[in-house]
C-alpha cells in the first residue's frame, strides 16, 4: 500500500530518529530553528495588526506584538510564482525565466516562461540541508509541477528532506475538496493533480492548512527528536480564491468569504505558534518569519478602503507591497520586541543571505546573491539603508488587471522615491513614497532630472537580466549561480 502524505511523515520521524546530525554538535548547538510563514494573496493591510478592522487575526496579531512588524517589505513580484521563486534563490526570478504564474506547457511556451526553477539554482534550503538541518516544505509550491507539467523535478531536488504540496507541485499532497451551503456533498477540484505524483490525500478546503500545519508540527517534533535544527516553509493557500470557509462560517459574497477564510487561517496557525511559544527550547532556538508572496485579490476588497493602490499583477504598492513579521524571544533584541520598523526598506530575496547568516553560513561562499544582508534590521539591531535599488518587472500577461489599465511595465524603488514606467522608459510615474504611499499625485514632471536617472537605472537592470533566447521547454540555466 502506498504512503499517504502523513504516513510519509511518520515514516520521516522513525528515519529522523536513527540519524546522526550531518554536521558534529558541540555543546550548545548553535543553529536556530527556521520557519517561513508564506501566505498566498495576503494584501499588505489585512491582517489585524496592519490595519484590518473588518477581520480577527489574534494569532498572527500576537506575533507582531512580541515580534517586530515591517512597513516597507517587498516581494519580488506581484503575482505568485516568480515571487517564490525569488524568497527561495535570493535572486530576481527573472534569471530563471519565471516572470508570470507558471501555468500549462503551452501558456508557458507562449509567455516566455520555464516550466519549472532549474534545480541548479540556488535555494536556501539546500544551503541549510548542507549544514545539518532537516528541511520540510508544506504548502503551495508552484515553481514546477502543474496543470500538464508532470516531468518537473521533486520538491527533494531543491533541498528540501520531505514535503507535502497541493495541486500545484509534484510529489505527495493535500488535494482540496469544496462544500458550499446547499450542496449535498463536498465536491473536487483540481482533480487533475493527481497526475503530478503522490501519494495524495482529499481534504476539506476549509481545514487544509490544519493539515499541512499538523505535517509540519509532526516534522518539527522528529527533528527535534533526533536531535537536528530544523527549517520548514509552510505555504498556505486557503486565502487564495476560490474561497471556501467552513458552513459555520460562510458569507455571502467575495469579500465576506475571504475575511472568513483569513479569520480560519489564523485559527488554525495558532496552533503551531503556540507549540513553538510554550517550549522553553523551541520559544528560544526558533525564529518565525511571516509574509505574503503579493497583494491581494481585487474581487476580495473595495479600492476606495485600502490605503495603497493596486492589487496583485499590479507593481503599484498593494501589488507588491507585503506585511512582514519576524518572531524570536532568543533572537530579536528586547527593546524591539513589539514594536514596528516604518524605515528599513526589506525584500524577500533578502531573506535569504539573512537567513543563512542567521544560521553561521557565510552566504558569499554560496551563490551571487540578489538580496542583501538585512539581518540586523530583521533582529532589530539597527535600521538599514539598501545598497541597491529594488526593481520590479510585470508579469507579461497583466497588461490589464483590477481596476488598472494599461499598466506600467516596470518598477524602481530607491530611497523614498518609486518610479514606473515602460519597457521602452515611456510614460513615467513618479511618487514620493514617504509623502503619498498611495501613489496619488504623480511628481514626473517636477522631478525631470531624477526620473531620467531612475528610468536609466530600472531599463538596465532589465537588460542585464534578459534572459538567452530558446527553442525548447526546458529551464535555462542562469549563470548566476554556482551551483
């Protein structure tokens, strides 16, 4: 009989718990346990601690307030897979060719875009795998592995010990069943997944993340049991559409559903805060990072309630813009602990040369990064300027989206200043990002000077990253990487 996804776990720990650690302990390990919190489509003001008065997030909330909250955290693009890509590598997905969600083979051929990230590409799990940590991933994957893609490499081959995905990822996974108000049993969707490798188990949409939490929490106990740190990625995808909460909780329309899933969400993730608080070792060895992959969903809100412009595929703010917590009592400095950093400018590649530090891994040794070092302002030691300006490309297929048309191409942000344009330089924007963070009063032509170094600066950086012409499926191997 084959496993299923939690029978893998099981196996996992009797396996954990006959091994020595990769890399000789001496005393007191020093290296910090690791969990990345990636949620899909969670727009920058939506938690409670950021803004939402319409929605209970205690759970994450708590985080925050003994944590440190980051205003002005970026992904790397506003649409799903290319921003994971980029939390995973350090680097701009625009090196692996993943610019726009990765969809069937031909949409894929037709848009430029791989099929999957190149297993040679640098990823922090694999840097941490390499230095004794057991590595799980649970949750969304989507760089690889959907619709008609079934050749793209096993999660496994990107560093990671175990994972579980869903219907957007190879190997075993949580697939969703749906119940809606009326129905007289729940029903399937994206029962084409099952082609993407297994085992595969179905679960209600509305628990789905209790699931790959409970995988998670499982995870965490045989690491620890056989005596190794630990870095997990748990990817919910439940505040992604199509929204299902549970009856208990349904509401009629988009934006009532979403709250109610986000509201769930949070239930269900405080189980594992609460696992990692209540133990002394786990309380003080671990350290929790929090973020979405882009903004939110329009069908989920009313513009006139938000306070950044756009949403998701948009590279104004609420396109790319996402709320940032890290936790870690044996981590952050106390005085911060609680409190928000309105200044330091974060990206989610950033993330990983942080991270590696974190974990005593010199991160030069291990691929030409993107992101920069941002780990004392992450620990609240100091504030930190950005040595590079942050760039932003669109996906190819968002010409229009939302409310937005005709969309700019392109994004710089540098210092306080944000400018968009296209991909010839055309039809600049420019905003003052500390004056009007809701990009309301474009300042181009009071500022001739400046924007004509910025739109030199962003259609560089667009040209270094072109990537080689080709004539087949496959991934292009970048040469940034030396791996």
């Amino acid at each position: 009989m084959p496993l299923s996804p939690m029978g893998i776990i099981i196996t996992l720990i009797v396996v954990l718990s006959t091994m020595v650690s990769r890399v000789p302990l001496h005393g007191d390990d020093p290296r910090p346990n690791i969990i990345v919190v990636f949620i899909d489509d969670l727009g920058w003001s939506d938690l409670g601690c950021f803004g939402n008065r319409q929605a209970n997030t205690p759970a994450i909330d708590r985080l925050a307030s003994e944590g440190i909250a980051f205003e002005q955290f970026y992904v790397n693009s506003p649409i799903c897979s290319p921003s994971r890509v980029a939390i995973t590598t350090g680097q701009y997905p625009q090196r692996w060719r993943i610019t726009s969600y990765l969809d069937a083979s031909q949409v894929n051929r037709r848009r430029g875009l791989a099929n999957w990230l190149d297993p040679g590409a640098p990823t922090l799990a694999r840097a941490l795998q390499r230095q004794g940590y057991a590595t799980g991933h649970f949750g969304k994957w989507h760089m690889g592995g959907q619709r008609d893609v079934d050749a793209a490499p096993p999660i496994s081959q990107y560093g990671f010990d175990v994972s579980i995905t869903n219907f957007e990822g190879m190997g075993p996974k949580f697939l969703p069943l749906t119940l809606a108000p009326g129905w007289e049993k729940p029903r399937k969707i994206w029962q084409d997944a099952e082609r993407l490798g297994g085992p595969h188990e179905w679960s209600m949409r509305s628990q789905i993340t209790t699931d790959f939490m409970s995988a998670a929490i499982d995870f965490i106990k045989a690491s620890r049991a056989a005596d190794h740190p630990f870095y997990v990625n748990l990817w919910p995808d439940d505040v992604h559409g199509p929204w299902f909460p549970t009856l208990e909780h349904w509401r009629q329309g988009v934006p009532g559903l979403y709250l109610s899933v986000l509201q769930e969400m949070d239930t269900q993730l405080r189980v594992l805060f609460d696992l990692i608080r209540e133990d002394d070792y786990l309380r003080e060895n671990t350290f929790i990072v929090l973020c979405s992959d882009n903004g939110p969903d329009p069908k989920t809100f009313d513009p006139a309630t938000k306070p950044l412009r756009g949403c998701k595929a948009t590279l104004y703010e609420n396109g790319i813009r996402s709320p940032l917590i890290v936790w870690g009592p044996g981590f952050v400095s106390p005085e911060k602990q609680g409190t928000r950093d309105a200044k330091t400018v974060v990206a989610a590649f950033d993330l990983v040369p942080s991270l590696l530090r974190l974990a005593g891994i010199d991160a030069s040794t291990e691929a030409p990064f993107d992101g920069e070092d941002m780990l004392d302002a992450l620990l609240g030691h100091r504030s930190i300027k950005r040595s590079d300006p942050l760039c932003f490309s669109r996906p190819p297929d968002f010409k229009n989206f939302g409310n937005e048309k005709n969309l700019p191409d392109l994004a710089i942000r540098k210092d306080k200043w944000k400018l968009l344009c296209d991909d010839n330089g055309g039809r600049p924007q420019l905003y003052d990002l500390h004056a009007d963070p809701g990009e309301t009063r474009n300042v181009v032509d009071q500022n001739t000077e400046l924007s004509r170094v910025l739109i030199d600066e962003v259609l560089h950086w667009k040209a270094s990253l072109q990537p080689p012409v080709v004539t087949n499926d496959q991934p292009t191997r970048s040469s940034a990487t030396n791996e």
